[in-house]
C-alpha cells in the first residue's frame, strides 16, 4: 500500500463511525463563520494519530484563516493529500483520490473549531443546538456532552499542543500548532 493511501486510511479511522450524518448519536457538527475565530492567522500544524498499541502516524497541515475563509492543506511526507476551504456558506476541496469518503471536510472543520474558536463563540454555537448538547470549558480544555455524556474532549496539554479525543473511539489526534490552543496569539492583524 502506498505511503499515501496508508496515511489516508489510517486518518479515516479517526472519523466517527458513521459519518456525521449518522444520527443523534453522534455531535452536531460546528461550521461557523471564518470571521468568528477574531483574527488573520497562518500556521503549519503537526497532526499525530494515536491508536493503542500502535505507532503513532503524523500528517502536515497548513492552516489559514481571515475573515472570508478557513483554508487547510494536508501532506504526508511532502506529497499533497488535499485542500479544504470554508468560506461560512460553501465547501472548495480538492482531494486526494486517496482521501478517505468518510473523513468529510465537515468533521474536519468542527473539529478545528471546537479546539481553536473562542470560547464565546463556540458556546453560543452549541447552546444554538438546543437541548441536550453542552460544552463545558476550563483552562485546559473543552467537552461537549450530550445529556451530560462526554462525546468529544479537547484538552490543551502543553503550551504549543490540543488533544482532542473521542472517547467512543480508540484514539487521540494532538495538534501541535503555533500558539497551542490559542491561534490569535501568532495572529497577524484582528479580522
């Protein structure tokens, strides 16, 4: 199997089962506006996958934000897996034919929000979702429980690097990024 298709079907075990269309049982999905995360930034990411008992797997992630889109571009060793942009309306991607079907750019995008919007505006976001949806929020990290069930867990482990774990699934994507889970800090103007 080539390099690429590996890393690919390894990131597709870190979707949710199902995909996010599969029901209540499963978190809503965040797509809010690029302007709400307050600031232009530009980093390059370190995406590491750990499963239990297995070597953990790294993937590249360019990441840019303003206040017209959200635009990631993925690379495993160097060769392109694909681009995702998020203007607050619509989806562009260009994806890899590897790109795995259910790794959809909408549990991506969430994903990044959840770990890396402000508070506020991820809170007002889940509260829009009604009942029974939650997020709690301290100093090192974030859950979103429904009806009181930890469903997603983001945790700001080091200064430079967010967990972000679904418990009913075997394994941790940490994000090592500029700033850690504070993107506005390596900000380069205020949207």
């Amino acid at each position: 199997m080539p390099l690429l298709a590996f890393a690919m079907a390894l990131l597709a075990g870190c979707a949710l089962p199902g995909g996010p269309s599969a029901g209540a049982t499963h978190p809503p999905l965040l797509a809010l506006a690029p302007s709400a995360l307050g600031c232009t930034v530009g980093v390059q990411q370190r995406l590491t996958v750990q499963r239990p008992g297995q070597p953990a797997q790294q993937l590249e992630a360019l990441l840019e934000v303003d206040g017209q889109a959200v635009r990631l571009a993925f690379f495993v060793m160097g060769q392109g897996m694909g681009t995702m942009a998020w203007d607050g309306l619509q989806w562009d991607t260009q994806l890899s034919r590897h790109w795995p079907a259910q790794l959809t750019p909408e549990q991506v995008l969430s994903d990044l929000q959840l770990a890396f919007w402000p508070t506020p505006v991820v809170q007002q976001a889940v509260a829009a979702m009604g009942a029974p949806w939650q997020l709690e929020s301290s100093a090192t990290g974030r859950r979103l429980l429904r009806d009181g069930k930890e469903y997603v867990r983001v945790q700001f482990v080091e200064s430079l690097a967010v967990e972000i774990v679904y418990p009913q699934g075997p394994f941790t994507l940490r994000v090592e990024s500029p700033g850690g889970p504070q993107l506005c800090a390596t900000a380069q103007e205020p949207v």
